[in-house]
C-alpha cells in the first residue's frame, strides 16, 4: 500500500494461493457459525410462539456476548503468526495456550455474572411474560456452554496463526451436526422442550472446545512447550485484545443505533432494516474471510521480517477486497427481487427496502476494502491504532444517524449513514496503511 511498484506475475500467483488457501476454509467455517442458531429456531419454533421468542431473546444475548469477545480469535491469531514468521514453532504454541487460558478465565468470569442475572438481563431487553421464563431458562443453561464458546475463538485463532484454516472449517461442520442432531433429541425425544435445546447447544459447543484443545495440546506436546498457564502471557494476551475490544464495541454500538433509529422511523422501515442487516451481515462473511487470511498472512511476514512481502501481500488483498465487493454488489442487484421475496410480501416493505439494497450493493468495494485492511492491521498487531479509528468512526456516524428522523429522512438517509460509516473506516484504514506504521517487525509487536 505504501508503494506503487507492481507485483511480479509469480509473486502475485503465490500470494493469491496463499489467500484462497486461507479464505475459502474460513468463509466455510464463519457462515457454519449463524447456522447453529437457525437449528435451533428451526426446532424450537415447532414448541410454540413463547418459546420461539424467549430462544430470540437469549441468542441475541449471547451472539452479542460472543461476539465482543472475537479478540480472542483475532489477537490470537497476529501473535501466534509472527512466531511462526520467526521460525519459533514452541513459542506461537505457547503464546496461544496464553489466548486460551485468558479465553477460560473470561468464559468463568461470564458464567458467574450471568446464572444470578439472568431474570434481571431478559427483563432489561423487553422480553414479554410468556416468553421470558423461556429466555431465562435458555440463557442460564446455554451461559454454562460461554467458556468452552471462548475456548473455540482462542483456540481457532491460533489455528489461524499456524496457517490452518481447514481444522476450523472441519471442527464448524462437525458441530453444528452435532447441535441439530442432539437439539432434535433432547427437545423431542427426551421431552426437555427449550431447556433440551440449550443443552443440546452446550453439549456441542463442548464438543468442539474439546476437539480444539486436543490438537493444541498434540502441537504442544510435539515442540515441547507448556501448557501451564502463565500470569505473564496472559496478561500480555489480555493487552492485546484490550484495544480490539473497544474496536469492537464501538462497531456494535453502530449497529445498535442504526437499529434504533430504524425503529422509530416506523414498522415498515424496521422491518425492511432487518432483511438489509441481515443481507449486509451475510456479505460480510464473505469479506471477513479475506481478512482472516490477511491476519495470518501479515502476521507471519512481518513475523519473518519480510517487509517487502508483508507490502505485496496487503496490497494483492486489497485488491481481492474490491474484487469481491465488486462481485457482491452485482449479484445483490441481480438478486433483489428474488431476496426480498424470501423475506415478506408485504409491497410496502419490498419498496422502502429497495432503495437501501442498492445502496449496499454500491458500497461494497469500499466494504472489501474496509475489512481486507482491518485484516491487515489486526495481523500487524495494530489494535491501539483500529481502536482510535473506530471511536472516530463512531464519532462521524452517530450524529449523522440520529439525524435522519429528525430531519424527515427515511431508511434510505439511514443507509446513506451507514455507507459514510463505512467510508470514514475505509479512509482511516488507507491512511495507516499508506504510512507504512503499521509494518513492525520481529516475533512480537
């Protein structure tokens, strides 16, 4: 990014396997994800409305639970790649057990805040009488399951680290059978209703941590490093991930005032806000999984102390980023009809939503390149710097947002917000990468 020189046809063929060798596993493994929880609204919806509300209450809980804590995944994933970079194999071992212990320690930490709060946190989200025994009971038996949830990001992320996104992809496919099959079972045959869900759920999600620790342990084993814990690296993980977790919240606070501004622009507007969030969150996995190969790609060059390589890998992913958002966007417009007929009849919805569509579909160029950089400085170590430029992100977006129904705006204005939210990220992420601060090189940042 830094410079203009282009990049020899060899080189570019190298980088390109390098990152479809890495992507593709990681798209398959991110879109199993969500399907965990269209299993279990698939089988809970059958016991009832109550039921099917309190399991959307409880999920939403615990998706955003997860979900601020993918630092694990993601620092993780830049440590243990620049030790592999440097060509010392028992210390990227070492320095993702470190990411797996803090993983544990979190998940306990959750577990003890969530059994006692549990009524209190469903009543916070507005969930009704009758579905919130529901959401209770789900929440407290599926809370049980968040360290071994944790344990997965950390130990995923240090597959990545290793250059290894294929186990992950496996370990994904394995367990989201394993959640269907034993959801079925225990919701059915053993007659245990939303509560047979949660623990059909927990089950699996144990599964997979017990899965991920034992090829640890075998890399462990197999270059002598220790698997004790130890105070210094994960107090070392935690400072990592610190910065990328304000990156995060800061991402989710964005999405969380679009919803409510969405909300208070009327049903029709909420409505078709959901099917566009939906689809836009659906592309994104697609983007996401080039920026996971650009976190275990960068991390090892720089790792390595290959400059030269690290440069022409993040510009060879940026250009995959707009590729594929170019891509995207085509193949939304071509299938809009078809979408959102997938998701209500109601002309009025169709209508309001059409013109949001194709502003997401325009803007998915500058969404490649959003998530390919944001890759790259993750894999760089960069989180103080992506922390900062969230927070100005956030800055930029929320006033503008909270406009749009004050000054008569609809969804449209709404999604325009959302489109300059992603040009200021674009612009802030180009800015570091073009000034080369980001390239730091050795074993560790």
């Amino acid at each position: 990014m830094t410079q203009a020189r282009a990049i020899p046809q060899a080189t570019r063929r190298r980088h390109d396997r390098e990152i479809v060798a890495l992507a593709v596993p990681a798209f398959g493994a991110l879109v199993a994800e969500p399907l965990f929880v269209m299993a279990d609204s698939a089988i809970v919806g059958h016991l009832g409305t109550a039921q099917l509300a309190g399991l959307g209450v409880a999920s939403a809980l615990l998706t955003t639970a997860v979900s601020v804590f993918v630092f694990l995944a993601y620092a993780t994933t830049a440590a243990v790649a620049r030790r592999v970079g440097a060509g010392d194999l028992p210390a990227a071992i070492r320095q993702g057990m470190d990411g797996i212990w803090l993983a544990l320690l979190l998940g306990a930490g959750v577990i003890a805040l969530v059994l006692p709060l549990a009524p209190g946190i469903v009543d916070l989200f507005g969930a009704s009488a009758t579905a919130a025994p529901y959401a209770t009971t789900y929440l407290r038996i599926s809370a049980l399951g968040i360290p071994a949830m944790l344990i997965v990001l950390a130990a995923t992320g240090v597959l990545r680290g290793l250059q290894d996104t294929r186990t992950p992809l496996y370990v994904a496919i394995a367990g989201f059978v394993a959640n269907a099959v034993l959801n079925a079972g225990l919701v059915y045959g053993a007659g245990l209703g939303i509560a047979g869900s949660a623990w059909g759920t927990v089950i699996a999600q144990c599964g997979m941590a017990a899965v991920y620790l034992n090829v640890v342990v075998r890399g462990a084993r197999r270059y002598g490093a220790s698997l004790r814990p130890d105070a210094t690296g994960i107090r070392a993980s935690a400072q990592a991930g610190a910065p990328l977790l304000v990156r995060t919240l800061s991402l989710r606070a964005i999405l969380l005032i679009a919803t409510a501004v969405a909300a208070r622009l009327g049903n029709a507007d909420i409505a078709a806000h959901q099917i566009i969030l939906s689809l836009w969150s659906l592309l994104a996995f697609a983007l996401d999984a080039i920026a996971i190969a650009g976190q275990a790609i960068i991390g090892r060059y720089l790792g390595a102390e290959d400059i030269r390589g690290a440069r022409e890998a993040c510009r060879r992913m940026v250009q995959w980023g707009i590729a594929t958002g170019v891509v995207l966007g085509l193949l939304v417009v071509a299938a809009r009809p078809l979408f959102l007929s997938l998701f209500t009849d109601d002309a009025v919805v169709k209508d309001t939503a059409l013109p949001s569509l194709l502003l997401v579909a325009l803007s998915q160029p500058i969404c490649g390149v959003v998530f390919v950089l944001d890759g790259v400085l993750m894999g760089a170590g960069d989180g103080p710097y992506l922390a900062g430029a969230m927070l100005v992100t956030l800055g930029v977006f929320a006033p503008v947002a909270l406009l749009v129904p004050a000054l008569g705006g609809g969804l449209t204005a709404l999604w325009a917000a959302m489109a300059l939210m992603m040009t200021v990220r674009m612009l802030t992420l180009w800015l570091r990468t073009r000034s080369g601060r980001w390239i730091v090189t050795g074993a560790s940042r």
